[in-house]
C-alpha cells in the first residue's frame, strides 16, 4: 500500500504536463488543453523541474518535448499576463521563458521536438530551441508577438536568424505570418515535416535511437555548436580539440573502438 501511494503522489506532482520516463526517454508533454498549451506560472514551474530531472537522472539520454491535445503551444497566457495584480511582462519572462530556454540548451542530452499542432509567439520559439524539431504537416508556426504589440522573446531573436538568416526571420516577426511545417523545413527552421498519422512515433524512435548512442558525445557536440555562433575558426578548432580530449576519455569511445576492432555493434552506456 506505501509503494502504490508513493507511486500516486509522483504522479500527482504534475498537473500541468504529462511527464514519463521509458527505454531510455524522457517524454514531456504540455498538458492545459483547454487553452493550447498556453503557458503560465504553474506549467512553467513544472516544465522547469522535468528539465532539471532529466538533467540528473541517469536512466535519462534522450528528451522529447512535445504537447498534448491540438497544439504544441500557443505562447503565453494573456489571462495570466494581463490580470489585474497580476506578474509584469518582464516577471513572466524571468520566471518562465529564459530559465526554461536556458534549460534546454543547456541540458547535455538531446532534446527533441515535435510539434504536433500550432506552436505560436513563445510556443515558436520554445520549439525551435530545441536541438532537433520535427513538425506535423498540419502544424503551423507563427511569430505571433507584433500582432499584440510585442517584440519576439523565448530566444526567438536568437535562433530564428541563426537557422534561416536575418531577411527571413525579420519577414516572419515584423508580419507575423503563420508559416507551415513544410515551409519551415524548406528555410531550415526545423529538421523534418513528418506526417500526423506517425508523425509522434517517428519522433519518439528518433529520440530513442538517440538514446542508445554515446550520450556524453552528444552533449559535447551540442557544447560545440553553441559556442560555434561566437567563436572564430581558431577558437572553434581550439574548442573542437578540448572536445575531443574528453570525449577520448569516455568510456563509450573505449567501448565504440573495441566493438569495431572485435567487428560486434558497440553498447553504449553514455559515460
């Protein structure tokens, strides 16, 4: 009776996403339906402590972050953002959008996206933060801020330019035009428009493909890839070869060596 009500209250501690840990996974789905995955103070805070989970768990080596119902996220909740009494604009980014932004980027495992439905303003962008971002085909993208009034946040201003130049991403914030999963994987905004039908499972394979690789790896390659934006060609081959050095002393590489010399498919450990 004391295990299955420890097991009630793990559950319970999630209100506002579904979150579970299978083969390797961890799978984060936004859960408030009800208004399109829109984000507030509560969701925010349980998105943040998922992340941090994944972070130290070590029975975890891929994430895949998507949402539950017909959208991936419609940004933010106004309701939250305008009522009176209510956390200013600049609190709300503070307590939600950078830390879970830097959350992400910072985990060194690989996160995966999969937008299943519209992914607008700050929904966008968390989706495009992701290291690899699958799309329905039905799904749309939508830098949605001007058309309230606002600037881009959630790293928009950052990544968008970076993945599809400065013309184009100032195109789709300054018009505000929603922009489909094809289209978005045609400018390179995103890995893959994949179809609704499959189009979770394909996702959560990749993941778990990614899960059995050397995890230790991947979050140096990710290291890499982040510090590419600001380091010149010899401080980036400087950093690829402090990179390697560690990457040489894992044990996964130990382990990818002896498993091509005896001719065998390597097990990965992600040490």
């Amino acid at each position: 009776m004391l295990f299955i009500n420890k097991l009630n209250s793990m559950k319970e501690k999630y209100n506002y996403i579904i979150y579970k840990i299978s083969d390797g996974v961890a799978e984060i789905k936004l859960n408030r339906t009800e208004v399109l995955n829109s984000l507030n103070y509560e969701m925010a805070d349980e998105l943040i402590k998922s992340f941090e989970d994944c972070k130290v768990n070590n029975k975890v080596r891929a994430v895949v972050l998507t949402g539950n119902g017909r959208a991936f996220c419609a940004g933010q909740d106004l309701e939250e953002a305008t009522k009176e009494g209510g956390p200013s604009i600049s609190e709300i980014i503070d307590h939600t959008y950078n830390p879970i932004v830097k959350r992400i980027t910072e985990l060194n495992k690989p996160v995966i996206c999969y937008v299943n439905g519209v992914a607008a303003g700050a929904g966008a962008n968390l989706a495009i933060c992701c290291d690899i971002t699958f799309a329905a085909k039905s799904a749309k993208f939508v830098q949605s801020f001007i058309n309230i009034g606002l600037v881009p946040d959630s790293g928009g201003t950052y990544y968008l330019p970076r993945n599809i130049g400065k013309q184009k991403a100032a195109g789709l914030m300054f018009s505000g035009d929603k922009l489909s999963a094809e289209e978005a994987e045609k400018i390179g905004m995103i890995y893959k428009a994949i179809e609704d039908d499959n189009g979770y499972k394909e996702a959560l394979d990749f993941a778990t493909r990614l899960s059995l690789m050397p995890t230790k790896s991947i979050g140096l390659i990710k290291e890499l890839l982040y510090k590419s934006d600001g380091n010149d060609l010899s401080g980036q081959l400087e950093f690829e070869k402090q990179q390697q050095s560690i990457a040489a002393g894992s044990k996964d590489y130990k382990e990818g060596v002896n498993a091509f010399l005896e001719k065998r498919k390597p097990d990965y450990i992600g040490e």
